[in-house]
C-alpha cells in the first residue's frame, strides 16, 4: 500500500511564431515565459497575455494637447485630434 504514485510530468508551450504577447527565455533545462511590455496576463494559459490599452490612463501614454492616443496592439502612437483642429479654426 502506497499513499504516493512516482510522477514525471512534462509540459510544453505552442508558441506562435506571430505572436509577439509572450516571451519565453530558455535556461538550463526549463523555459521562463512573461508577458511583452504592453501586454499583461498569464503567459502560460491560451490567449493569457492581453494587449493592455494604454489610452484609458494618461500615466501610459505621452500624448497631450493635440495629439490623442490610439491605441495598438503592444503599444500606442500620437496622432493629430482633427477634431480639436476644426474647433479652433472655425473660431
């Protein structure tokens, strides 16, 4: 009688070579993965990393007056608010 059974358990990631949300660094004999900078989650379950958008809070983004932030996927870019501009050229 035994209250324990011997266990090898192996694991392995399917990585997609386009998926650019998770980062896996190989050492000795084992993987290390984590989310990209601009993604967040669990890089071990399917779909873990999430695109975090950096728009909804001004401390993430570096656009001010009139630029407006777009979010994309990882990151973020400034581009001009055309709408700001034709408010002030139609005053």
């Amino acid at each position: 009688y035994r209250d324990y059974v011997p266990m090898d358990l192996g694991w392995m990631m399917n990585l997609n070579d386009n998926d650019i949300s998770t980062h896996c660094q190989e050492g000795y004999n084992q993987s290390e993965c984590a989310c990209e900078d601009g993604f967040e989650g669990n890089p071990y379950l399917e779909l873990g990393c999430a695109d975090v958008d950096e728009c909804k809070t001004p401390e993430k983004n570096t656009c001010q007056g009139m630029l407006k932030c777009v979010n994309t996927r990882g990151g973020y870019r400034c581009a001009i608010n055309k709408i700001y501009i034709i408010i002030i050229g139609t005053q």
